[in-house]
C-alpha cells in the first residue's frame, strides 16, 4: 500500500499532521478546563483553528469536556448564527440523553423563534431559522442559545467551552450583538469561550479598548510564525516515516521561503513530496519545481490582490518582498523608492487592515510569503 501525502494543507492540520504548537496546545487545553476565557490572535492561515481544535481533542479526551465550535464566517446572517450555534449546542454540548429526537423540542424550549428541524440518514441533524423575523425575536433567540451551555453544564454536570472562530465577523452581523453576549456570558464562569480573529485591528478593538463590552473579559493569546529549527525536524520526520528522504539543505531550502508559516511549510513541502518516488529523496531542484507549481496555483488569486492594491501599496509591497523584516527608516524608502513617509504609513495600515502585511519587533513583512516570491518574480 503506497503511502498517503503527510503534508496537509487548505484544512485543518490534525494529529501528525500538526506541529509545533504543543506548548501553546497545552495552555489553552488548560485555560478552557479551567473555564478561562480566551482571545487568541494571528493573520489567517498561522493555524488558529488547528490550535484550537488540537486544545479541544485533549481535554475532550482526558477528561470527556463537551467542546462547541461556531465559525462565523459560515454565519452571514444573524438566523445562520443561531443555527450553527443550536448545532453545535445539540451536537457537541448536550449530553446523549438530550439529543434523542423527541428530546431535541424540550432541549430548545424558549426559544422566541423555533427552528426548523430536519434529522438524515445518518443521524445528523439541522436546524433553520426562516428570515423575515422581527430583530428582537431574532436577538432574544440568540440570547436564549448564548444561555444554555450554562444551563446543560449545570443541569448534567459537564465542563464546556465553546469555541467562535473569526469572531470579529459579529460586529459584520450587528454591531450590538458583542454587547448582547457579553451580558450572558459575565454569568457563566463554569463555561470557558475561546475567541478566534485575524483581523487585529478589529480584534483589538473588541478586546482591549475601554469602551466595548468585551474589554479586558478574555485572556490574551497570540501566535506566530514557527521557528524554522523546530519545523525542520518535522518535516525531516515526515519524509523519513514515508519512506523518503531530503537531501542535505533541502529542509533549510524549504524554510528559507516559507520563513516557518505554517500553511505555506505544509503546501510547499506536499508538492515536495509529490514529486519524489518512494525510496528516493528530495533535492533543492525538487523544492524549486514545487514552488513553480505552487505559484502558478496561485497566480489568478496574487494577480487580484495586485490589481486591487493602489499604486503607493504596490510600492510598499515590492519594497518588502525585496527586503522584508527592517524598520521603515528614511533610508529604506529612498533605497526602494517609495513615496514619502505619510504615504508609506497610509499604505502600511491599508494592507495590514488587509492581512496582507503583517508587523513584529524586526519590522514589516508581507504576510504570505508565496505572495512575496510572486511578486519578486512577476512585478519586480
């Protein structure tokens, strides 16, 4: 039997396919025993959501916590909202007594408008709630679903957490409904609700400025980029278990474009993979024809961005594909032509607003760094 492609990517990293994170895993493991709540910050595609789910498996099976995951860029209506959350109430918070068919009735009751319930062959279930309801209804129902984990953790004895990714998209549904939770929520401390974002300016907003109800009522969690020497053991290993093996510098090659981002390590290391026969193993002319692949996958989505991007931005983005990671400084824009400081800074905000342009105490990067090899090759 030939061995399945170990690199996962477009999805979330699971099992062996997750690296790294183990110490951040185990915090937030323990931030949501403990019932903590948790904010936890990165651009897209840094594996939040991998995180999370990692943190869930462990105490879902060391100690039989009842987990709900709500992603709310699934939910573009304030009725889609309340639908994943009765799912994932019914689903992965209500004990097995509770979700017996004829219980499902009792388990929602209260609710100011009762969905619509549809089981499958399998036992799966759904709920829908038809628009056109007045807001309020809509509001006291999603209050009544924000209540209960409280009222099934208390009533059967278990430890939830529920988990909302992308949570900046809320202020997109109604910019009351942070404040409409966040009176629910002060009354569960036996509940622990971990808050995803990648929009950090939106994030930061919600979290830590003095007039929003959620100020200051999560714990405060960020991540990065992996260190390059903790990621090359593991893709040295996942060559090695599947019969393959890397020629020497090829890991640091691979790294060397990547600059440990998770999702682009996992995609740039599966085409790697992909192109070398069992028993054989990788060379640098291998990485090479893999982030051609790579790129010419890409290219219409980088093309878009491009084409969007005003002309100070594409500047900016041109000048940090070339030479990222060094403060913006006199010197660096008229080494790169940039414009003056003021429309550097403009241009800077816009993309970081984007997730395009990411910033730590070295200075700025572009985000995504096939982006950046694109651009040195395309528009450069």
């Amino acid at each position: 039997m030939p061995h399945q492609n170990p690199f996962r990517y477009g999805h979330l990293a699971l099992d062996a396919a997750f690296t790294d994170r183990d110490r951040e895993a185990r915090e937030l493991a323990r931030d949501m025993w403990n019932g903590q709540d948790v904010v936890l910050v990165a651009p897209r595609r840094y594996g939040k959501s991998s995180l999370a789910w990692r943190a869930a498996s462990d105490v879902i099976a060391r100690h039989g916590m009842r987990v709900g995951y709500v992603d709310l860029l699934a939910a573009p209506s304030k009725e889609k909202f309340a639908e994943k959350l009765a799912a994932t109430i019914y689903e992965d918070v209500a004990p097995q007594l509770a979700r017996a068919r004829d219980r499902v009735t009792s388990l929602l009751s209260g609710l100011r408008i009762n969905p619509s319930v549809t089981f499958d062959a399998h036992g799966g279930v759904s709920f829908s709630f038809a628009a056109g309801h007045a807001s309020q209804d809509v509001d006291a129902t999603l209050e009544r679903l924000f209540e209960l984990p409280a009222q099934l953790a208390a009533e059967h004895k278990l430890r939830v957490a529920i988990v909302f990714d992308e949570f900046q998209e809320l202020v997109e549904l109604d910019p009351r409904l942070p404040a409409l939770m966040r009176s629910v929520f002060q009354r569960q401390p036996e509940v622990a609700h971990v808050y995803l974002g990648s929009r950090r300016h939106m994030m930061d907003k919600l979290f830590n400025d003095e007039h929003e109800p959620f100020w200051r009522s999560a714990k405060q969690m960020e991540i990065g980029l992996i260190d390059p020497e903790a990621f090359r053991p593991y893709i040295e290993s996942q060559f090695e278990r599947t019969d393959r093996g890397l020629a020497a510098g090829v890991a640091d090659r691979v790294l060397s474009v990547t600059r440990g981002h998770p999702y682009a390590t996992q995609e740039l290391c599966y085409f790697v993979w992909d192109a070398v026969p069992e028993g054989f193993s990788a060379t640098s002319s291998d990485v090479d024809r893999a982030l051609e692949t790579v790129l010419r996958s890409e290219h219409a989505h980088f093309s878009r961005i491009w084409e969007k991007a005003a002309r100070g931005q594409r500047l900016v983005l041109q000048a940090l594909a070339a030479q990222p990671n060094v403060p913006i400084s006199e010197e660096y824009r008229h080494r790169h032509g940039l414009p003056p400081d003021a429309t550097v800074r403009k241009a800077l905000r816009t993309l970081a607003a984007d997730e395009l342009v990411a910033r730590d105490a070295s200075g700025y990067r572009i985000s995504e760094p096939f982006l950046a090899e694109w651009i040195l090759r395309f528009e450069s």
